[in-house]
C-alpha cells in the first residue's frame, strides 16, 4: 500500500540554519505513530513541512516528499488526507469567534466565516456531528477568548474533522495544558484512534503518546536518532542519549513517563 507520508533524503532550511538534514521516514496509512524530541530538534519543522509552510531544500542528490505518492497536492484537496493542528493556529484562531464558527471555518481554510462564505446545511451538520464527537457542543457559543486552552485545543481539532480527513497531525498537543484538560484531551485522541484516524504526533512529552500509538522516531539535531517500536525506543539508555541528560524511563498502564 502507497504510505500516507513518504520522505526521502529530505532537508530543509529555516534561517541559515538547517532544520531537517536529510530525513528519511516513511509513516503507513492507518499507523499511529509519534515524534519524539528536545526543542530545536526539527519537530515543528517537520509539521511544517507536512502542512506545505516549508519545502524541501533543491538538492543535486536524490530526495522527494510524497504524500499518498503524490508530490503536488492541491492545498484545499489535501485537508481531506491530513488534518494539522499546530500551536500557530491555536493563535490565530483563539480571537472574538464562537467555538462552532472556528470549527466551521475549516471548510474554508480561514479564521471564522466571512460574507462571501457559502455555508451549506451539510457543513454545519457535519460541524455539529463532530463537535459532539469531541464532546464540545456546550462551546458552539462560547467566544474563543473565554474558553480554555484546552478546549480551545478540541475546537481545532474539529476544525481539522469537519474534512474528515485519514490522519490527525497533532504539533505539541497539550503545551499549556493543565492536568485535566490534558488528561480529557488524551482521552478524546484515544477515541478518535479506535474510530480509526491516523494519530501522528510530534512531542517533548512521554505522557502524550497515547496507548494506541506503537511507533516511536526519536529526532534530534534535525535527524533520525531511532525508529521503532514504542517499547524498544522508549528505554532510559535511549532517552539520556536523545535529551543529554540522565533519565530512567517507568511504564505504567500503558504509558511511559521519565523519572
């Protein structure tokens, strides 16, 4: 089967700086998997790149960045494959719009609904649909300036939803987050796993990678340090090496954390 994202070789540049240095990575339609490294790393980077922010560096070497094996992809058509959530959005779209207004505006790719908007009685269903699915429908009127940042975070994911697309990709899904909103956020990214969407996930944090995602690539220094089986990955010589510091890694009811 053709993979959902397929890299090869690629680099990228931001500031004089290089960013990604020669990534290879392949993530299968239908896996879960996460991204897992220090800031500076190349995380945001690499959803950048996803999201079609950033390109690759011309390289006289062989390289390419495919998704679903195409190299050109309309923007509007590819919000059907990937749904990206960034922390750039979080601050684009928490301003005076309700939480169903953002959540709608993903059929448009803008923040809130304009007149020349033509909203049809099938978005807003679906809106609807997915708000209840993310258990937000008591936010459809609620101002995004008065909510939380947790619930500011499930917004945008609905946003992503509303074109039901076959993967979620999810830049630190719980920064700012207190206890219980990021606990209510992990759980929603639980059920949405066993609804079958793609989770891809790039984080700092052990805790977020949810049961579910078995994969594990360590980044750093914008290169593949490791990749493979969460339980393989995520051991404490592995983890010292990737953060430079030392850390003992404790699982526990399916999640690891470091002590």
């Amino acid at each position: 089967m053709t993979p959902l994202l397929e890299l090869l070789n690629v680099t990228v540049r931001r500031d004089e700086r290089t960013a990604l240095d020669g990534v290879t990575l392949s993530i299968a339609q239908g896996e879960h998997a996460a991204i897992l490294g220090p800031n500076g790393s190349g995380k945001s980077t690499l959803i950048k790149l996803i999201s079609r922010d950033l390109y690759p560096m011309l390289k006289p070497e062989p390289w390419s960045f495919r998704i679903q094996g195409r190299e050109k992809w309309r923007l509007f058509d590819l919000r059907h494959i990937l749904g990206v959530v960034s922390n750039d959005w979080m601050q684009m779209c928490t301003r005076d719009y309700s939480g169903y207004e953002i959540a709608l505006s993903g059929f448009f790719g803008s923040v809130g609904i304009w007149p020349n908007h033509q909203v049809t009685a099938a978005m807003e269903q679906k809106t609807r649909d997915v708000m209840e699915l993310l258990e937000i429908s008591h936010l459809a009127d609620r101002n995004t300036d008065e909510i939380s940042s947790g619930e500011a975070r499930r917004i945008l994911i609905a946003r992503a939803l509303v074109h039901d697309p076959q993967a979620l990709v999810l830049d630190e899904p719980t920064t700012s987050l207190d206890l219980r909103a990021t606990h209510e956020l992990r759980e929603i990214l639980r059920k949405l796993a066993r609804r079958g969407i793609s989770i891809l996930m790039v984080t700092h944090h052990l805790p977020d990678i949810i049961p579910e995602i078995d994969r594990v690539v360590l980044i750093k220094e914008g290169r593949i340090h490791a990749d493979g089986r969460k339980c393989e990955v995520l051991t404490s010589a592995a983890l010292t090496n990737l953060f430079g510091i030392p850390v003992e890694v404790l699982e526990r009811a399916a999640y690891y954390h470091v002590l």
